[in-house]
C-alpha cells in the first residue's frame, strides 16, 4: 500500500535540499518527495493512504548509537532505586518490592538506579545497609552508572569475598576502614564478576523482557538501536528472536573484543555487518575505563581535592593494542568505552598503533568509536580526525551529573565534559547517546541536553560546547546512520531511504529551545508501518 504524508512540517535533514511538502511511502521505501504542487496528482489517486499531519512534524526517526537494548527490560523488572534520596528509602523501597512481587526466602533481591552523588549521606549503601533487608537472601543493588554496586554479606560469603581476597584487575572491592574485611562496595571489574556470580542469566523470561525494551525505544521514536557488550547467551538469545521474527527495529550487537569475538563472528556468519530479521553483528566492544561520577574514569591529571588520585587503567596498552588489532584484522568497528582523557590516550595510541602492523587492505574505513567521551581534549579530538574515528558522547551526562562534575573535576575540566560543539567544529561526524538503561532512551531529551547544557541545579555548564538544534538532530539521525555504515538508507528522508519516521507533536527547530524536552513523540513508523501511536488520552 502506498502512502502520501502531508499537511505538516517535514524536516527531512538533507542540508541545503528544497523544501519538502509531502512524502510518497511504498513498499517501506521513500519513493517520492516534494511540494504539494508537484505531488498534486497523488491525491486523486484513490490507492493510496493518505497521511494528513495536521499540522505536526515528521522526521526521519531517531537512531540509538550506543545502548544496552538486552538490559532495558530485565533492569525494568528490577527494584526501582532512582527516587530514593536516602538509605532508609532504599531499604524501604527493597522490603517492599519484596512483599510486592512475592519473592521465595531463597529470591535474590536486586535494585538498580541508585546514586551516591544525590543520597543524603553522600555514601554508597554498604553491607550494614543492605543486612537490614535480610541476612537471609542475596541483596544486591547497582549504581545508576553500571560501574558499581553494593551488596550484603550474604552475597559476599557466596561470592567467596573475604578479607584474603585481591581486588579483581580493573576493579576494587571495598574495604571497613583500617581493616581488608570487605564492606560490600564493589566496583567495576569486581562489580561484574558479582553479578556474574549471582545474577545468572535471564532464561526463558529474556524474550518478554526483551519486548519491554523495545517498546521503550519504540515510544521514544527510535527504530535502531544497539546491544553493545553482547555476551555469547545474548547472542543465542537474539539469533532466536530473529529466527521468530520477534524484533520490531533494529538491533545492532557488539560481542565483547575481550573474549571470544572471532569465533561468534564465525559462529553467526548470517548477521555480519548485515541485518538477517532486524538483527546484525556490527563489531566489538571494549571497555578502558569507568564513570567519572564514580569517579573510577581514568584521568591524565587527579580529580578535584585529590593529591594523586586519576582513576585507573582496566588494560596495559600492549592488551589494548591486541584488542585493536583483533577487530581490525576481523575487518569490524570497534567500539571503546573512554571516559577520562587517560583512557582516550591509550586507545589513540593502541588503534593507531594496531593499524600500522595490520595488512587488512580495508582497516582504514572501519569507523572506530570512541564511546562517552567525557573528557576528551582538543588535540585528542584532532587525533580522532585523522583516524577518521566517531566520538559518540553521552551528552545528557551535562544534565545529570554536571554538577557532580563540577565538584569532581574542577570548573573548567568540569565545565567542559560532552565537548559536541567542539567536536562538531571539528568536522567530527557527532552522535549523542543514552547509554540505556543507564539513562532511559529519551532521544529529546538528548537534544535539549546539547542545545542548553542545563544541570540538575538549573546552571548552565560549559555554554561555549552548546550546539545548534539542527547538530543536535544531525546527532541523534544521519550521523548515528553514518556509525552503523546506514547513511545510505537511514538518518534522512530521501528517495530510496527505508521510511523509518516519527511523527512529533512539536517542530524542534522552531520550539522554544528550553522546552524542547516537552515535546511528544505522536507516532513512530518503522519501513512505513506504524509500530507506535500515541493515545489521544
């Protein structure tokens, strides 16, 4: 069925195009595009659907350059801690999320969302905290961030966690003060290991809580996602969702380059850098360092009000240089976790260093992404040029942690973290990024974070770094498309590009810049079927 959307503005972010009054959808392709006056004929036509937009705003529908899709819907299921301003409410909130899914004595309990940085203690809960939910089940909670967590002495003794244990490599277990005994803190490295340990995997629930996810995305507008640091389960679980037709839009997966990547490639053949049902491989995944309001991001100079104290290296460079190296030789994207300007150091000088020894005749046009980008400098900015590699940044850290920053990092290396504009000035192709579940895929929100750079506390942090409404979109369409290789039929309404569209309540180059998140996502469309319309309620 053909289909003809009209009677709105179009924004269609082919810079420097004409104007563009209606669009001819067929097939889940856009056929046709133009002025009223030039698609005229079209509405005699009684074999096409016509799409009135009564005066709302289509879009190419927006593009998840970097997220978890596998956690959105498992964490969903957790404990949610994100509201919780104190210990007492986080321990209320887990007796009672007990009590309200009816959890055995022998359930684990696990939270997830807290933050350290807006507690009234200013602390994380540790083991004396979580002992008083119970001494009787596993009690885990983790950090907003994903970096960190808690858990209480049960889950410690489980764990085989004692005072004789070594901090894992990357990580830190968290010690009573003057003693080894472990207070239940954990973070990073050691963080994974636990949940590891006692979480398991997801089962036969995976494939409900995966729709759960999708449907965030799909609300939010977003018709591509990602699944980056997809373990081999995951990647059995998502061939079997493909096999069943079970995805809506689509996945890009990113197996982790730390373990056997070269064998799932081989393994899963049919997703290579190609969708198969909505579902592709589109590299690897690595990890460098942590969260700079965890303070465990690995700086070049120390953190504010400490003597020395920069964080730390997950990798010695010569690991880091074979990671590279693997990727390239494999002939796929590599995509790195960097938050503090160390981190970004030593994934510059290992990827430069990788592509001098590697004979793949295509390792120049692999596209490496440098993900977060939280302190990235000028010159590393330059380096990244000339590697012709994406900073994806996770640009709503302005809002959520900007004050943190401040506080962390000084005013002016505080003031400075997500630089897009910079970046963008740059002649960087620039994405921006939710990290989901770590922040919920609000792709609006992204761009009122880029064009206002507001904190939580309402200041405007580093106003120099703020980007224009149509770089904000540019970062969450064509230059997320250009990440995945999609450029060619993604990001843009152009003929020949997959109708992948949202239709939102608002034209954000005309809204009121402040007020951009207020804008409504009315209906999303994936290759011209609507998957998502907003209730009129």
């Amino acid at each position: 069925m053909k289909k003809l959307y009209y009677g709105g503005e179009i924004i269609t972010m082919e810079k420097d195009k004409e104007p563009v009054e209606a669009v001819l959808v067929e097939d889940g392709v856009i056929q046709d595009l133009g002025s009223l006056s030039k698609l005229e004929p079209l509405f005699q036509d009684d074999n096409i659907e016509k799409h009135n937009l009564e005066g709302n705003t289509l879009l190419p529908s927006f593009i998840d350059p970097h997220s978890h899709i596998s956690m959105v819907g498992p964490v969903a299921a957790l404990c949610d801690l994100s509201e919780c301003d104190n210990f007492n409410e986080i321990v209320d909130q887990l007796k009672a999320y007990i009590k309200e899914k009816q959890l055995k004595d022998s359930d684990p309990v696990i939270g997830f969302g807290y933050d350290h940085n807006v507690l009234q203690e200013a602390e994380h809960p540790t083991k004396e905290v979580l002992n008083q939910v119970s001494m009787d089940r596993i009690v885990i909670v983790m950090h907003t961030s994903g970096h960190m967590g808690c858990v209480n002495d049960l889950a410690l003794q489980i764990a085989g966690i004692d005072e004789n244990t070594k901090d894992h490599e990357g990580g830190t277990i968290g010690r009573v003060q003057g003693t080894l005994e472990p207070n239940g803190y954990l973070e990073e490295a050691s963080m994974m290991a636990m949940r590891e340990k006692l979480t398991g995997d997801m089962g036969t629930n995976f494939a409900a809580m995966m729709q759960q996810g999708q449907e965030m995305y799909i609300k939010n507008g977003i018709t591509t996602c990602q699944d980056g640091a997809t373990s081999k389960e995951i990647m059995q679980l998502f061939h079997t969702l493909a096999d069943e037709n079970a995805l809506m839009i689509d996945v890009v997966a990113y197996p982790l380059v730390m373990e056997t990547p070269t064998e799932l490639l081989e393994q899963y053949k049919r997703y290579a850098k190609k969708y198969s049902n909505r579902f592709k491989l589109g590299g690897y995944k690595l990890f460098l360092d942590g969260s700079p309001q965890g303070k465990t991001a690995w700086l070049t100079e120390p953190y504010e009000g400490e003597t020395d104290y920069k964080g730390y290296a997950w990798y010695q460079d010569e690991e880091v240089r074979q990671f590279a190296l693997t990727a390239i030789n494999d002939d796929v994207q590599l995509l790195t976790h960097c938050n503090g300007d160390a981190a970004s150091d030593q994934l510059l000088r290992s990827y430069a260093n990788a592509l001098q020894v590697s004979t793949n005749p295509n390792k120049h046009k692999l596209r490496p992404v440098m993900i977060h980008c939280q302190t990235v400098r000028d010159d590393q900015l330059d380096e990244m040029l000339k590697l012709d590699m994406i900073p994806s940044i996770f640009n709503v850290h302005t809002y959520y942690w900007g004050d943190v920053h401040l506080k962390n990092l000084g005013a002016e290396r505080g003031s400075r973290i997500s630089p897009a504009k910079t970046a963008f000035d740059k002649g960087l192709a620039v994405n921006f990024h939710q990290d989901s579940p770590v922040v919920k895929p609000d792709m609006l929100h992204a761009i009122w974070c880029a064009v206002n750079r507001k904190t939580r506390s309402g200041s405007t942090i580093g106003e120099q770094e703020c980007v224009t409404v149509y770089e904000a979109l540019q970062a969450v369409t064509i230059n997320a498309a250009y990440q995945y290789f999609e450029e060619n039929n993604k990001g843009s309404i152009a003929i020949g590009k997959y109708a992948d569209l949202v239709i939102l309540d608002q034209n954000p180059l005309t809204a009121n810049k402040e007020e951009i998140n207020k804008i409504n996502v009315l209906e999303t469309i994936k290759e011209g079927s609507t998957i998502y319309q907003k209730n009129e309620t």
